[in-house]
C-alpha cells in the first residue's frame, strides 16, 4: 500500500478489521484514550493416532523444554524421542514426558527414527547448522531454535539444503506469531505512526540468572556429560562443567547478548515493517561486572542503519542490553514514526499519536518585544499548520490479548505443525532466520574488530 494511501486509511479508522483480531471503535473525540481486546481463533481437530506429528526433542535444556512444552499443547502432536548430552536431562525428559519416550544421547539415533515427523533442535548455538541441515536431509521437519546460526556463512548452507530438499525448517523467535506481533504489523502498514524514524530496543537484567550463571547439577561428571561431542568443531579444551551448562557466556558456542536477544527483536521488526534489515551496525560495550570467565560482554549498545525501501523510510535502531541493571530490570520495544508511537508486546500493543508543535512557544518568543511577538502569531494562524483531522486523532489505544490468550509461543508452535500438515505456511523460514540472525551478529563483528560494519540485507553478505 502507497504511504499516502495508508495514512488516510488510519485517519479514516482508529483499529483494524481482520479476521484474528478485534477492530476499534471510530474515533471521535479531540484526544482519546481507550483499551481494546485482540483475538485469535484457531482451527483445532481431533486427531487419530494414525494422523498426529510425531515429534522429537535434540537437546532438552532449558530452552528445549520450554519449546517442547509449547509444541505438546497444539492438538495432534506427540513426543516420541529426546535427546540430551547429560543423563539428568534424559531422566528429566522421562519424568515431564512419560517413561515410554526414547531417549539417547546421539542425535544422530533420532535422526535415524521412522516415527519422527519433526524434530526441535534446541543445542546450543554452534551445533545449530549441522542437526539443522542432518534433519532436513533426513526428511524431518525442523524447528530450529534462534539464532538460525552462530556465523554468517552457515546460513546460506541452511537455505541451500533447505530449498534442495523441501523440507520445512521454521526458527524458533518464539514472539514472532504473537497477537501484538501480527496487530502491530497490521497498524504499521495503516500508516498508524507515519514514517518510520527509530526503533528504540532495551533489555535489562539484575540477577545471575537472568545473566546466565545457570546452576550446575552435583552429579555432572565425565560420565553423565558427554563433553567431547558438546564441543564438536569448537576449539578441543578439558572437561569443564560451567562451559557445558553455561555455554551462552563463551563465543566458541554461543553467540552473546546479540545472538540471544537482539535476534527476537529484529524477527518482530522486519516482520513488522516487511524489511530485510539494516545495512550498518556500530557496537560498543564491555564485560562490567559479572567477570566470572565469560568472554562475551554483559553490557551492549548497538546502532544500526536501515536503508530506504519500498516499505519504509531510512531510520535508526538502537539496541541495548544490560545485565547489571541496578533498577531492577524490564524490557522494551518502540516503534518511533513522524506520527505517532508503538510499543509492542508479544500480547499488547500500545498505539500513541501526538500534536506535531509547528507555532513558536514562549521559549523561542521571548527574545521578541510584545508587540512582535503578537505579530509572529498572526502570522502563524495564517499558515494552518494542523488541521482539523489530525486533531481528531491524537490520543492513545492498548490492544490487549485476552488473560486465557495461549501465548506468542503456542502460535508459532501452531504455525509450524498447521504447515506440515499443508495447511499453513511458515512465516520465519530460513532466509527470514538468517536476516534476523545476521542483523544481530553483526553486533559481535563491530564489537570485537572495533569499527562499524556494514551488510548487505538483500544479498545477506558482509561488505
């Protein structure tokens, strides 16, 4: 839709009519302030046992539980198989899953099953590419966890593999299939905040949890973890309990704040926005407090240029993320327009759009006699600088998920099994996985090398 074009239709209808979600009321009043509901509605079945996805878990961690949790809830879909490098995550498996799963510690046995339709790779960062590329050349549908890779050039090897074999491969930004995403989205292309200027992005953590000093079980030794196959391509070094469990804090197998953080924001961003991402990033920032052998930095600020597209202007992105936040942390994500402001969550989206200030005030009058200045003012009325349908939408609008919404997480578990049943397509493939990804490491290559870095986001390549 043409910018102007999308302009007059927001100023013409203050919500959305979509089939999913729930439109607003016309908007009358000079300044407004209201709170609506958004909805979903989604096409469940009763499955035979003949016709439900099997399902299996490579690498039942955290994240991989968390996953497999989501996935379990969408009707018709069943755990056969998982897979984990420590013995206590297998007999954790059992006691979430039932006894009757199969469990082992190679990936490779899970590949290598018949009853497996789609498999989750949730293994940390370094191991993404070749599980990822095994299981689609096994003919498994794949759910790979964010980011898609840990390099630049792992991703174009997914593509390939991914287009020559057809399999499905969805990444795992589990917010991208949310309500607040896909409203969001639907307001953006109304022209609800005008031109885009900046995204404005931050996460802050004040625990050691939330900086990943995960716990490390009593019993974790040379025989319950398997060590030598978690390092696979990475550099050979001695058996070592806080690399295992806490792989993120190490660039050998992780891929840093940018890599865990930055990845979901720019999958809702260019979703958002219908963008391949930014073409320049400049990163700064350093390792402040928690100097516990990691040598990925706990506080980051990064700046990225998008370049002009058919989809929206040229703007700025600021990303910042702070594991020592001594306020106590929180979260945001702003869409900043000529127009108005989103801040959006995977359940909400907050909608705020102001008087532009185009006459002088006292502060730039002051310098002026009395007389002067009631001359300066005439002069302004002339003009009519704001008009009379700008004024009748300036105010602000909540959209809001309901409190039984199953969740951003669900929906794109959802996404992915309605897709593999050939009902439904897969809105974060893995060229959308590489530029989310990429967008992000590019945070680590300005940061390590010290200068800004620039991208091309179409061809997905460093310049």
């Amino acid at each position: 839709m043409k910018k102007n074009q999308s302009r007059r239709v927001f100023l013409k209808r203050a919500g959305l009519g979509a089939a999913a979600i729930s439109a607003a009321p016309q908007i009358l009043a000079s300044s407004y302030q209201q709170k609506l509901v958004l909805n979903r509605t989604y096409k469940e079945n009763s499955y035979a046992v003949n016709d439900q996805v099997n399902l299996a878990l490579i690498g039942s961690g955290i994240q991989g539980i968390y996953d497999t949790t989501s996935a379990l809830k969408v009707q018709g879909v069943k755990l056969v198989a998982a897979c984990d490098l420590y013995v206590g995550r297998l007999d954790r498996a059992k006691e979430l899953w039932g006894s009757d799963i199969a469990v082992t510690r190679d990936y490779r046995e899970i590949l290598n099953r018949r009853d497996v339709d789609a498999v989750i790779v949730a293994v940390p960062d370094h191991w993404h590419k070749k599980i990822t590329i095994e299981a689609m050349q096994a003919g498994k549908a794949v759910y790979c966890e964010k980011p898609m890779v840990q390099n630049f050039t792992e991703g174009h090897e997914i593509i390939k593999v991914q287009k020559n074999t057809g399999m499905l491969c969805q990444i795992g930004s589990q917010g991208m299939s949310s309500l607040g995403n896909e409203k969001a989205r639907l307001l953006y292309e109304d022209g609800a905040i005008g031109d885009l200027v900046m995204l404005d992005m931050y996460n802050d953590r004040y625990s050691s949890e939330g900086a990943w000093q995960y716990p490390i079980p009593p019993d974790a030794d040379p025989a319950t973890v398997d060590f030598d196959t978690f390092l696979g391509n990475a550099p050979k070094v001695p058996f070592d309990t806080t690399r295992f469990f806490r792989w993120r804090n190490y660039r050998d197998y992780g891929t840093g704040v940018a890599g865990d953080l930055f990845v979901h924001a720019f999958s809702t961003l260019n979703y958002i926005i219908s963008s391949n991402g930014p073409s320049r990033a400049l990163s700064t920032g350093g390792l402040r407090y928690w100097k516990d052998g990691r040598d990925v930095p706990d506080v980051t600020l990064t700046f990225y240029d998008y370049p002009k597209t058919e989809t929206h202007a040229a703007f700025n992105a600021s990303f910042r993320v702070n594991f020592i936040a001594g306020s106590g942390g929180g979260g945001g994500f702003r869409l900043i327009g000529t127009e108005g402001v989103m801040e959006i969550g995977y359940n909400s989206v907050k909608l705020k759009r102001s008087k532009l200030g185009m006459a002088p005030g006292s502060y730039s009058m002051i310098a002026y006699t009395e007389a002067t200045q009631a001359k300066i003012k005439a002069e302004y009325a002339t003009k009519n600088l704001t008009s009379r349908k700008s004024e009748l939408n300036i105010g602000e609008t909540i959209w809001e998920a309901p409190d039984d919404y199953k969740g951003g997480h669900y929906d794109h578990f959802y996404n992915f099994f309605q897709a593999i049943r050939g009902k439904g397509t897969i809105i974060q493939d893995p060229n959308f996985g590489l530029r989310a990804a990429g967008a992000a490491l590019l945070a680590n290559e300005s940061y390590y090398k010290n200068k800004s870095i620039d991208w091309d986001p179409n061809t997905m390549q460093l310049i």
